[in-house]
C-alpha cells in the first residue's frame, strides 16, 4: 500500500525522514529558483544540518518565479513543502525525505510575500538558482543586458516585479528603510566566478533602477561565491512511480539524483550563516580552482556529449558513453584542451577527478535526458566551451575538439538529426538561433556572427573559424557519425 507523503504521515513511512521540529525553525534563507538541483542539493545540505540541534534560525523557504512554477507550488502546498530525495548508481536506490523547506511562495501569485519574506530580519541569505542564462549577462561582452522583458518591467514597475532583480531589489529598497542590513547574495548557478557574476549585473540593474540603492548593497552586501555539483535529472512520471512502487510513497514531485555531490563556498556572510561544513561542503576563501576544474571538465563534457549524442539519436547520458567513440571525444577533450589550462586545484587529483566524471557520466541508472544537458545552450556554450578556447588559442594550445562541440551545437540548432527527427530545443533565443543555422548551413559565419554569443574577437580569430568550419563541413557531409569517426577514430 502506498502512502500519501504528508507530515501527518511521517511515522508510517519507512524512508528516513525528518526528525526536527520544522516548525520551529525561522526562515533564514530564501531561495529564489526552486528546481530539481537545489532540492537535490542545498536542501539536502540544509536538511543534515537541521537534523543536529541549534541551527533553528535557518530554515528555508522556497520562491517559484516562473508562471511555470505554478504546478510545483500546488504540490508543495499538498505535501507541506516535504519531498522524497532518491540517490540512484548501481548498488541500489537510497531514498529520503527532506524537510528543509519550510514554505513555498508562488511569486506570480503573491509577490507581496515574497517581498516581505526577503525584507524580513530573519532573512539573512537569498540564494539563486535561476539558470545560467537568467543573469542577463551579454555573452558578446561580459556586461549586464537590460533587454529581457522581465528586467524591462522590472525596472519600469520597481514596487511590481517579476523577475529575480526585480524581486531582490525592491526587497533590499524595504529592508534599507528599515534601517536592516542587505542579505547575503548566494549564486548556487554554473557560473565562474558567479558572486561576481551576480555582483556586476544585479549593481548594474540596481544603478538603473535606483543609484541610492546600488551604492549601498556595494558598500554594505555580500556575494560569496560557490561551486556546486550534482547530475540530477529533471522529475519525470517515471520518478513518481518508482518513489510509489519501490518506497511506497505518493510524492507529486520527487527529485531523482546520483550519490555524487559537492559543494564549495566562498566564507563571506556578514550576517551570519549556516555551518555548512559540517554537514560536507567546503569552506574557502578562493572558490574558483574548484569552478574553473568543475565548470571546463564537467559542464564543458556535458556540452560536447549531448549534442553530438542527439544528432546519433541517443536520449540519456549513459547512452553516449557506452558509445567508445563519444567518451573518447569527452576524455581527450578533457586531457588535452582543459587540463594544462587548469591551476592545481587543492586536495583534488585532476586524473582520477576525470576518470569520476566518466564514471559519473556512464551511471545507467540516473538516465539523465541529452535534452536537459542541452537546454540553454546559448548561455552554457559560451560559459562552459568558449572559456577553453579563447585560453587556448592565446596560448597556441588545440581547440579542434572545442571547435566540433560547437559545430555541433550548430548543426543540432537546425531542428532535425540525419534520419530528419525532430530534435528538441529548450533555449531563450531558440528560434531566432535555429533561424540563423537553418540559414548557415555548412556555414558557420552566421552563427559566429552573433555577437552576443561569440563576441568580435572569436570571429575575428582564423583559427577558431576555420577549425568550426571544418567540422560543421564534416556534420553536413559525412553526416554526424561518420564526421565522429573522422575526429576520434571509430567505434573499436
């Protein structure tokens, strides 16, 4: 018999569950983004720590900003914000319950919540998981872009908002009449080096918005930096039945991930914070060898292999690397275009972090979706791939494979793979790209043209464009595996 998952509930069901009092603890961080990763990941950390007595003043609350988050909202409601975790490889599934989210606030609904959530004194952390691509950072040039329709309203409705900057800036205008300080800042996205990240644009939507304003979150607020890892596929029907028919329990959303996680942090909270470190994250004063090692080797793979992996006509990640030839491109890739550009990362061998990766990457029971990995590619390829490349071509080093991850992503951006399926493509900017490589073709220079993607520099480098050209060339004429083939070798 299945059960309902409730708190009412908790004694009959036979996961591990929480055991505090959540009532009792007051809301000291708000999360704004609450999708499968952060449930997979801050949570859980938040759930251990809670678990131990006298963290109290941090519990978490919850902030669906998306129109679309309005599903998960209902089930939170239902289910009083409690949610099975389960941790899938080969030796079997361990599941649990979380309990570290308290309260979950639909923004669409009662932004006035959410804003005294955040300009509340308890509040001393809003962390973020809004994607990569939700920092309106202008890939071309690094600077804020205040063209997105949410960051338009939000500046011209300053007490209306909708989106992220506009919820945190006028949270912070409140708390600043109210003579509080600003709340910690914590980017949890794939970004390097995303507490600057996050510092520059927010100050920079806050200084259109409101000079006052900008110059005292400089002067007075915090952004730590942090590096985060967890494959952790997005909650299918699937997900639900397994949580129904292996543990028992009637979970509307539950969260699937693999036993891997980690968690780096920059140790700058001038309110306060909880202690993370004892419950396995790392506290440090310089995160970014951990994020330039995680997001170059990790993120940079994901990118290589998903592409290349649906123009095969692969669905999940282990898919491709039971293919010899995908995780031969992932691991020379990594070895000889992103190792000699990383610095020593401290306490961490970059050969068997590798060999993890690989590892982590072949785990047949996550089945993470190729199109998860390659949702937004618009913002991960310049954040994750071009990094590599524009060191590389400084320094004179190989970018021939870097160069296939992007002809690849072009030829995949045309819509279909070689046997015309139809491929799927979750991205801001997808139709206009898909538009533009329809266009191209076997030519990249209208791709490479947009420069809020490529910048002027990487069009204006020969090398880079003729080494894109050879392999969109190879894509279209080979078709995408014997152009693999001509890269890697073949299958044995």
């Amino acid at each position: 018999m299945s059960i309902q998952l409730h708190p009412s509930h908790l004694k009959e069901i036979k996961v591990p569950g929480p055991r505090y009092d959540r009532a009792s603890h007051k809301h000291g961080i708000v999360h704004l983004g609450v999708g499968g990763f952060h449930r997979a990941h801050q949570a859980v950390y938040l759930d251990e720590l809670l678990s131990r007595a006298g963290h109290g003043d941090w519990g978490l609350c919850g902030v669906g900003i998306l129109p679309q988050d309005k599903h998960m909202a209902e089930v939170m409601a239902e289910q009083e914000c409690l949610y099975t975790v389960v941790e899938r490889s080969s030796a079997g599934d361990q599941a649990r319950i979380i309990g570290s989210m308290t309260s979950y606030l639909f923004a669409p609904e009662n932004p006035e919540a959410v804003l005294e959530k955040m300009a509340h004194p308890d509040c001393r952390i809003v962390s973020l998981t809004i994607t990569e691509g939700g920092y309106s950072v202008h890939q071309g040039t690094g600077e804020f872009d205040p063209t997105p329709a949410d960051i338009q309203w939000d500046l011209a409705h300053p007490h209306r908002p909708k989106g992220a900057y506009g919820f945190i800036a006028e949270a912070l205008e409140r708390r600043k009449a109210r003579g509080l300080k600003p709340f910690t800042l914590l980017s949890c996205d794939n970004l390097q080096g995303n507490g600057e990240v996050l510092k520059k644009m927010f100050l920079a939507f806050a200084g259109l918005r409101d000079p006052g304003l900008r110059d005292w979150v400089a002067q007075f607020g915090a952004f730590p930096s942090s590096m985060v890892d967890r494959i952790t596929p997005a909650t299918k029907d699937e997900h639900r039945q397994l949580v129904k028919e292996k543990f028992g329990i009637v979970d509307g959303w539950p969260v699937v991930c693999e036993p891997f996680r980690q968690w780096v942090i920059e140790d700058h909270f001038p309110l306060g914070r909880p202690a993370w470190e004892t419950v396995g994250a790392q506290m440090t004063h310089d995160v970014m060898p951990y994020e330039k090692m995680k997001i170059r080797l990790l993120n940079a793979s994901h990118q290589a292999l998903c592409y290349i992996g649906m123009l095969l006509g692969y669905e999940f990640a282990h898919q491709t690397m039971e293919d010899p030839r995908i995780q031969r491109l992932v691991r020379t890739m990594m070895d000889d275009e992103v190792t000699p550009l990383l610095p020593p990362v401290p306490g961490v061998s970059l050969e068997a972090y590798k060999a993890t990766l690989i590892e982590r990457f072949a785990n047949p029971t996550i089945r993470d979706q190729l199109a998860r990995i390659g949702t937004e590619g618009s913002a991960r390829i310049p954040k994750f791939v071009l990094p590599s490349v524009r060191d590389q071509l400084t320094a004179g080093g190989p970018i021939r494979l870097h160069a296939f991850t992007v002809a690849a992503w072009f030829r995949y951006l045309t819509g279909t793979d070689d046997q015309g399926r139809a491929l799927p493509l979750i991205d801001p900017q997808g139709a206009a790209l898909k538009a533009v490589a329809q266009k191209g073709q076997a030519d990249p220079s209208p791709m490479l043209g947009q420069a809020q993607l490529f910048g002027t520099d990487l069009p204006a480098s020969n090398r880079f464009v003729v080494e894109v050209k050879k392999a969109l060339e190879a894509l279209y004429k080979l078709g995408a595996e014997k152009a693999l083939e001509q890269y890697v070798g073949g299958k044995s």
